[in-house]
C-alpha cells in the first residue's frame, strides 16, 4: 500500500514585491519534485505520473511513495544587484545574503589565533570578553580557550538584532545576513517587530532551502562587495542541515559544558536599549547563582562573553554593562543598604559617575562611549556648508549621532542607578517597572534634547532661523483684536480668569486699563505669560523665532529657570539692534524684508506696565504647547495663584501662550480647578445626553482614562469636576470650536483622513499628547482633593513620585493609546521615554518603529 509523503511549503510571513514563475508539467516537473524531497533518481524504479502528483516505487519495489511537495515559486520575488550580475531569488522577497564580516574588520586580527574577529578580554582582573562574529568552528575555537584560560562557567550573550544564518562551507558554516541592495554593508534593523531574530532566521532558511529546490539545489551569495570579483558565489543546499542558524551555532556545542549558557540580548545599533532589553539582561542576573549577592565567594565569577557583528559598539556597550555588575558584586560588601524610592539616593547615583567611568575605561579598548559623545559634538561644531549624508543634512546626521551617544551614556548611569538600589533586594523590580516608579527620570530625558546642542534660538541674523508676526500665529476666531487690540481675548464667566494671545505694547495697554477700569475695577493682577519660545516685540510688533520649514511649530528652549529666558530674548535684542541689514520676517501677509530700530523683551514690557499700575504682577512659567503640562509646571501655577490669593483673595488672573487657545486654554482650566476648590464647588448638573456618535468618546470615557478613574478614590467625581471645568472654559472660546476634551477623538479620526504616513504618525502624537493632558487634569484635581487638608504643602510633583507612582499611574501612561481601536504598543508614542522628548513633524518614528 502507498504511502502519502507530504512537505508543501508554509506562506512565508513577509510579503513579496515581484513575482517570478517557474511553474512546469510533465515528467520534467516531476524529477524536479524528487529533487525538492531529496529522492535520488537511483533509489527509483519507476515514476507513475497523474495529474495529481508522481508516484515513486523504489527499485527493490517495497516502498511506493505519492509526492506533494509543490513548491509556489510564484510567491517568491527574483533581482539582481546591477545589469551585469545573475537575476535570482531574494530573501524576503528583496534582500540578497552577503557574507557578515569582511576581513578588514578584524583590526585585532584575532580570527586565526582565538577564532573570531577582534576577540579581546577588558583590562582589569574581571572575566569579560568580547568578539566579532565568528563561524561555528571560530566559536568552538573561542570555547576551547576559554576552558584552556581556566573560565568554568561561561555566559555567552549574542547582542544581534539582525538575522544571521550560516551555510556550510569547507567542513565549517560561515555567517551571511540578508541586506538591501542600496546599501549592502549595513544589516537590516527593525525588520518586525512581532517577529524576533530567531523566528525571521528559520523563515529565511525555509525560503532558502525553496530557492535551492527551484534552482537544481544552489543559492547565489555574496562575498565581495567592494569590486564584485567572481560574484556571486554558489552554495550547494540539499536539505535544511546545509543552513544553520545562529541557536543551533550557540547552542549545540554547550552540551558537552553544562555550565555555559546562552542568550540572545538584541541592542540596537545607535542610541539606548529599550528598558525591556534591560529587563532581559536582569532576568540573566536573576538566573545566575553565581551573579546573585548571596554567591559562594569561593567560586570564580563566570566569564560573560559579549558579541556583535564586528565586535565594537554594540559588544562595547555589553562589556560595560558586564563590569557594572562586576563592580556591584566586588562593592555589595562595603556598601550600605540603601533606602528604596529615594530620590535623593538616585541622584546621588546618578551624579556620581566614577563607577560608571571606570567600567567605560576598562572597555574602551577599542570603543569609548563616552569619548563619542564629544566626537560627535566636535563633528557637529566642526560643520560649515551643510550637505546631505545618508538623506539627511550633515548637520541632522551629526547632531543625531552626538544625542543617541549622549542616550546610551546616561542609560548607562540609570542603570547603574537601578543596580544600587535593586542589587541588594534582589531584584523586586525589573528595570521597566523602576523607572515607571521614579517617572522623574524619563522629564530628565527628556530635557536632553537638541536645543544644547544646535544653534541657539537667537542666531537670527545667520538666517538659520526666521522672526514670525503674532499675527501670522494667532488668528484672531473671537474677534477681539478691534477692541482689545489683541486676539482671543476672553474670561470665564463669574470669574476673575481672563485669556488671551501675546499682546504687544499697544495692546498690553489696552487690557490692563480694561481690568482696573470702574467696572470691572481688579485692586490686584497676576500676570502668567506660559510661552517656552523666546518672544520680542520689534517696531511695535510681536515676533518669535521659528524654523524656516516649520513656520507654526514653537522653538522650545530648555532652561532650568525662568530668568534665562529674559536673558536669551535679551541676547536675542541685541543681536537684532546690532544689525545693519534687512532681516526676512513673516507676517500676517507674506514675507516681507524689515529694518527694526526699537526692540523690546516681554519683561521690559511688563516693567514699563508696572510703572503706570503698580498692581500688576507678572511671572513666567513656560508651558510646552499641545500636550499635558510637566508636573512641575502644576507646581509654579498652583504656588502662583495660592501667594497672590493670600495676599487679595479678589486678585485676577490674566493668561497668554502665543495664540490664547491651547496652552492658554489648559491653564484656565487648572486655575478653575484651584479656585473651586479654595472657594466651593458650583453645583454640579447630572451628565447630559449626548446624542452624537461615540458619544462616550466626547464625553472622554476611553479605557485608559477609565482605567485612571478606577484607580483614583472617587474618581468618576473627580473626572466629572473636570469636564465641568474643560466645559465652563470652553464656553468663552465657542467661535473657536475648541475644546480640550473633545478635541482628543476629533483629532484620533482625522489620521484615517491623513494624507501622508508623515502626517499620520503627527496626528496620532497629538490625538496621544491631548489624551495624556486630560489624564493629568483628572491627577491633579484628585491631588487638589486629597492634600487640600494639608493646604497642599506637598507639591504636585513629589505626589505624582511619592504616591501616584505607587498607584501604577505612570504604568498606565507608559502604554497610552487608544485601546478601543488599535494596539498601543504599536507606536512608540506610547512610552513615556518617547511621548515626553521634544518633537517636531520631522522627527516623529513612522508607526511601529523604534527611536
């Protein structure tokens, strides 16, 4: 009786861009098909062939096997590198396999003596190692001289991110990756982000051993790319053990040593890990004995061997890593047990660099990451004519370099911070749940952005940057410009809250005679000015620095105070009276080249106010624009509003960003909030019906926030208070359709409608940014609640860190998104770490990829 043998190819997980048939029929197809299963011709008596597949009686006539292994050849995708080279497969339908490391790379020239390339061990006593990639009998090589150097028990970490597979070759398998044919000496990154390393490896060795059926058993590679001499090359592939990937090259040979392990650690290439790739290397601690506090000192420690492509930056940054660790093991017995959840202790450590320093030292011998840092800087500083590198400015290039160096050095303090206060417990928290705990963290990250190290804001006059009009920025949709003289000026009804876009001299005039007029008659003012942009007023007219290419988009400046605004917009006014050519401005009309004689700062503005009433107060708390406000920024409008009550319990409070709409408007909620809860609630109405589609959405009852809600004592009352807040305010700027609530589900549909996957990914950081805002309106009027007792001596600040934090709230805002309609891990917009950085349309990750 026959028997049914059956290998028809899976669907691979990638979809191919061409399509090539070979499809056949007859008996010539049929051999083919013998090939494909490795039945050998002289095994075969006879072929049977019939419409649905050959049959195959061997000779000795006691096996008769029906073949179904018919490969789809039409799913795969054919090319070639130029016209002058073979067309042939490619894998995942546009890669081509190059062979993984080139003999240059091998600086070290380790390959022949220790069996990888740039195999090295870090100075000092402690048993770290680092390579290159080597092959299966390289590494074999690298075992055995780690045995001969006495290390008994060996941790291997593979830090690639990028697919490798090894073909077999001279009695030994050789590494190739698949690359791009723009740029076949850089690995592929990101390929999938669903898929790891290991399942994209065994997909490409399942398309191989397809190619190889399709093409009489050989596969086209290559091995030189620089001159093509002799290429491509042939590989012979007749079944699935000619390919190798790299578990089964890492793996295999540890089972004749028990006590050597492997893990696969992916890092990326520039920049920091993710905080689970950090999570992955603790749970390696938390899996060694011999790593953990409570070790058998009489045992050595086991050698950690780190590798990558070539054996450089990714491997230097795990050998760092590695002598953390080693450093906390040798200084767990002299040091003291630290208190959790201290933030003062974390900044002792993260201040205190010395250890961090010192294992950077020990492993620079052929990286220093901290020396990059300030390579980079010089590259960048060093930069005259721009052009581009790469499709980016050099500029761009270099400033984005110096950051991701600068990122992967701090990390390397956080994490340095999180063994000191994690090591000695144990491990209770992964590195992903700590910095969730101490979020104060991840607002210092985000302060390292571009502004240190790119032109400053002030550099005008070099045409680097452009002055725009008040008026082509706040476009006046309530109409008071003809009687305010300013646009969107507006007060929330029975309250002493006004708001307004930035008003010039003129008009800054205008509305303080308004205030203190018989009418409304305000004995005392406060002035709160929130714009982190530097803003003057030249000829009599409002300008604020802007990017040539992004007109609408605020400069944030970085500062750790207040007062080094004034002194910028100072240096900003001289270096515009200081010159003696025209400057191009934008105005309300159209570009227009301007002399300025006379040139003011906001500050002298208010002082000259001050001189005439002398009621006035003014302060500046900068507030970033279209998103949730810092917690410290809560902290400066709430102590504001509380000294200036205590001195006039009557005392009106004015606002101004540089449009009087979205930092404005969030402002006048937080001071509504504040004074509801000095002076009484006003009653609160039932929930009104709202007869809308999702109209759950309007009314803002998305899972995450409902989620915050439960979380909060009596937060659905809390959330209530606030939409009556978001709703009073909203009344005054009706003309304006604007509402902070409602603008978060109007903004999320308008992605489908987005024109380019640019402006999509823009749409989704804003739909995610005013999502986050309303969350931290319901915070902070909980926190108005629960320390009001106290009359709030605890900041805003230190109750997000001391208690919220505890609670899971930033937990829950490390995954933001709208779960209702999509995965919000999809978007890294979804973490802390990304959301929080200064962003501009330019600069957002296209969804599913990683900063």
């Amino acid at each position: 009786m026959g028997t049914s043998a059956s290998a028809t190819s899976q669907a691979a997980p990638f979809a191919p861009t061409h399509q090539a048939d070979h499809q056949g029929n007859g008996m010539a197809e049929h051999r083919r098909f013998l090939q494909s299963v490795n039945i050998r011709n002289s095994k075969a008596k006879s072929i049977i062939t019939n419409k649905v597949a050959p049959v195959v009686i061997t000779k000795n006539c006691r096996e008769e096997f029906q073949i179904h292994d018919k490969i789809q050849s039409a799913n795969y995708s054919m090319g070639r590198i130029s016209d002058l080279l073979p067309e042939h497969y490619l894998v995942l339908g546009e890669f081509f396999m190059v062979q993984d490391v080139y003999n240059r790379a091998d600086v070290l020239n380790t390959t022949k003596s220790h069996g990888s390339p740039n195999f090295r061990k870090v100075k000092g006593n402690y048993p770290l190692f680092g390579m290159g990639q080597p092959s299966l009998s390289g590494f074999k090589q690298v075992l055995q001289r780690l045995q001969i150097d006495g290390c008994e028990e060996v941790i291997f970490i593979c830090l690639r991110e990028e697919p490798v597979v090894f073909f077999r070759s001279d009695g030994d398998f050789i590494p190739y990756t698949p690359r791009g044919r723009e740029n076949l000496h850089e690995n592929l990154h990101d390929l999938d982000r669903e898929l790891s390393a290991e399942q994209i490896e065994l997909s490409i060795r399942k398309e191989l051993c397809d190619f190889a059926k399709l093409s009489e058993n050989m596969f086209y590679v290559y091995n030189d790319i620089e001159h093509f001499k002799d290429e491509p090359q042939q590989v012979q592939i007749l079944s699935e053990e000619d390919i190798h990937v790299t578990e089964e090259v890492y793996k295999r040979p540890l089972f004749s040593q028990p006590l050597h392990r492997y893990y696969r650690l992916p890092l990326p290439m520039e920049g920091a890990p993710l905080e689970e790739t950090f999570d992955a290397f603790v749970n390696i601690l938390r899996e060694t004995p011999n790593l953990s506090l409570m070790r058998d000192s009489s045992r050595p420690l086991p050698a950690l061997l780190f590798s990558c492509q070539v054996g450089v930056g990714r491997t230097n940054l795990g050998l760092i890593l590695g002598a953390i660790v080693f450093h906390r093991l040798q200084g767990a017995s002299k040091s003291p047990r630290y208190l959790l959840n201290c933030q003062y202790n974390f900044n002792y450590c993260l201040l205190s660099q010395r250890r961090v320093d010192d294992a950077v030292a020990m492993c620079s011998e052929m990286h220093n990451i901290k020396n990059a840092v300030y390579e980079n800087k010089l590259k960048l500083e060093g930069i005259g004519e721009d052009y581009q590198i790469q499709g980016s400015s050099t500029k761009g290039y270099f400033l984005q370099r110096t950051l991701q160096s600068l990122e992967r050095y701090v990390y390397l303090l956080i994490f340095n911070a999180y063994l000191h206060d994690q090591y000695p417990q144990a491990f209770p928290q992964n590195f992903s749940q700590w910095l969730c705990m101490n979020a104060w963290i991840y607002r210092l990250l985000a302060s390292m952005d571009s502004s240190e190290l790119s032109a400053p804001a002030s550099l005008i006059t070099d045409g680097i940057r452009v002055l725009v009009s008040s008026e082509f920025l706040a476009t006046d949709l309530l109409s008071t410009a003809k009687e305010m003289k300013v646009a969107n000026f507006r007060r929330v009804s029975k309250m002493a809250l006004y708001g307004m876009a930035q008003p010039n001299s003129e008009a800054l005039a205008v509305v303080m005679s308004y205030l203190t007029d018989q009418r409304r008659g305000h004995s005392t003012i406060l002035w709160l000015n929130l714009q982190e942009e530097l803003v003057l007023e030249a000829n009599g007219q409002m300008f604020t620095p802007r990017e040539p290419g992004c007109l609408e988009q605020p400069i944030p400046v970085c500062v750790q105070h207040p007062q080094q605004l004034q002194e910028m917009e100072l240096a900003l006014k001289q270096d515009v009276l200081r010159c003696e050519k025209w400057l191009e401005v934008i105005t309300e009309q159209d570009k227009q080249m301007r002399m300025f004689k006379t040139c003011h700062t906001i500050e002298e503005l208010f002082v000259h106010q001050k001189s005439i009433h002398p009621s006035l107060s003014y302060q500046r708390i900068p507030m970033s624009d279209c998103c949730a406000p810092k917690e410290e920024v809560f902290d400066h409008l709430l102590e504001a509003m509380k000294s200036s009550l205590a001195e006039n319990p009557k005392c009106a409070f004015i606002f101004n960003c540089h449009n009087g709409k979205d930092r404005t408007t969030a402002a006048m909620v937080i001071a509504t909030l504040t004074l509801w809860h000095i002076n009484g609630f006003p009653e609160c109405e039932e929930d009104e019906i709202v007869s809308v589609p999702d109209a759950k959405y309007t009314k803002g009852e998305f899972e995450v926030v409902m989620q915050v809600v439960r979380v909060l004592p009596d937060g659905h009352r809390v959330k209530r208070e606030v939409d009556v807040a978001l709703d009073v305010v909203s009344e005054t700027m009706t003309p304006m359709h604007y509402h902070l609530r409602e603008i978060i589900i109007s903004t999320y549909r308008q992605i489908k409608m987005a024109k380019s996957e640019a402006d999509a990914q823009w749409l989704r950081l804003r739909s995610l940014q005013y999502l986050e805002r309303y969350i931290y309106l319901i915070l902070f009027n909980c926190y108005l609640h629960l320390e009001k007792k106290d009359s709030w001596r605890r900041s805003f600040s230190q109750w997000m860190y001391q208690v919220a934090a505890r609670a899971g709230v930033y937990a829950i805002l490390n995954h933001l998104g709208f779960s209702e309609f999509e995965n919000p891990d999809d978007s890294p917009m979804a973490r802390l770490r990304f959301r929080w950085l200064p962003h501009s349309v330019q600069s957002i990750p296209m969804r599913g990829q990683l900063i």
